[in-house]
C-alpha cells in the first residue's frame, strides 16, 4: 500500500515530460515553411521535416509553400506585361518577408522591367529581352533566397 503513492510520485512526472514532450515537436509538411513568433515577434523559421518550439512561448506565425509562385507585372504606361514563376529556395533567409514574397517580387519585377525597358534595343529578340530580365530578377532577389525559374515577356513590338 505504501509503494503506491511513491509510484505515483515517480509516475506523474514522467507523464509530464511526455506531454511537454509531444507538445514540443510539430512537422512542418514538405514543401512549406513556417514561421515562429515568440511574444508577437518574428523568431525564425522553421523548414520542411520535424522541428522542435517551446510550448508555451513559441506561436505559430503562418504556413506558407515553396513552389508554386506566380505574379504578373504590368506597366500600362510603356504596354509591357510579364508573368513571374518562382520558389522560395532559403526560407530561414528570407524569414519575416515569406508572408509578402509576392508584394517584394511585384515591386523588384516592375523596377527590372522599366530598366529593361530603358536597354531595350531594336534587334534585341524576345528570348533574349526574357533571359536578361530572368537573370536580373535572380541577381536581386537571391538575397531573399529566391530563385525566379520562368519569366515570360509581353512586349510591344518596335
């Protein structure tokens, strides 16, 4: 009778440190990010497979995917439009901004598009005008571990 309360004493701790445990470890599913705020602030973000947070001081600050991303660009003053593929490859690099991905590429593709623009040359063929602006895309928005992998142009003709 004795051995009962000892076990007991022994027994709650442990389903305790199960329970904080299980708490513990969440799965981020493949091909999504998740962002971790603590006190209403970003922390850091946690990539794809089984990671761990604090219980009670870590919250779940969004899912957000990958692949998949699509934005069209126009520029109605100069009748130019593109449409931008791209997929996150470094979420923690880009950290707080995967909740505006789509607003930084918009701005960074209609920059790049005016500069283009202003390069523009009348023997310049559309393939070459689409490989220009992709890779200029890739150079400024890498820092933010992107990768632009389609940019399709439509351009008035000279």
């Amino acid at each position: 009778m004795n051995q009962l309360p000892a076990m007991l004493n022994l027994l709650i701790p442990v389903l305790g440190l199960v329970v904080l445990l299980a708490f513990s470890l969440h799965r981020v599913p493949e091909g999504e990010a998740r962002l971790v705020n603590r006190f209403g602030r970003y922390h850091r973000t946690l990539k794809p497979g089984w990671r761990w947070q604090l219980p009670l001081l870590d919250r779940d600050g969004g899912r957000y995917p990958l692949l998949g991303h699509h934005v069209e660009v126009h520029l109605p003053q100069v009748q130019s439009d593109a449409d931008i593929y791209f997929q996150v490859l470094e979420p923690a690099v880009s950290g707080p901004a995967l909740g505006r991905l789509d607003d930084l590429v918009t701005l960074e593709a209609t920059a790049r598009l005016v500069d283009l623009g202003r390069e523009r040359a009348e023997d310049d063929s559309l393939s070459s005008l689409s490989n220009r602006y992709c890779d200029s895309l890739n150079r400024h928005l890498g820092r933010l571990g992107l990768r632009v992998i389609r940019c399709q142009l439509h351009l008035p003709t000279l």
